[in-house]
C-alpha cells in the first residue's frame, strides 16, 4: 500500500511510456521472448 500511495508520478510515466512506445514495440519484445524461450526449449531437448 505504502509504494501505491507513494508513486502515482511513475505509474503515470510508465503510461507515457508504453502509450509512445506502442503495442508494435510491446509485440516485438514477445516475440523476441519467445524465441528467446524456444530456442533454450530445444536446446535442453
């Protein structure tokens, strides 16, 4: 509760953030984690 009460001003920027990177940026960095995940996958097989 303190850090909720104490932030309002990072969650504010952090949605700044996000709204001018957009959902394109957002969309890559999955991809590139699934990739990321796959490719440890199918090295430990």
């Amino acid at each position: 509760m303190q850090t909720l009460k104490r932030s309002p001003w990072q969650n504010v920027r952090l949605n700044l953030l996000y709204s001018a990177l957009g959902l394109p940026a957002f969309s890559l960095l999955v991809a590139w984690l699934v990739e990321r995940l796959a490719e440890a996958l199918f090295l430990k097989w």
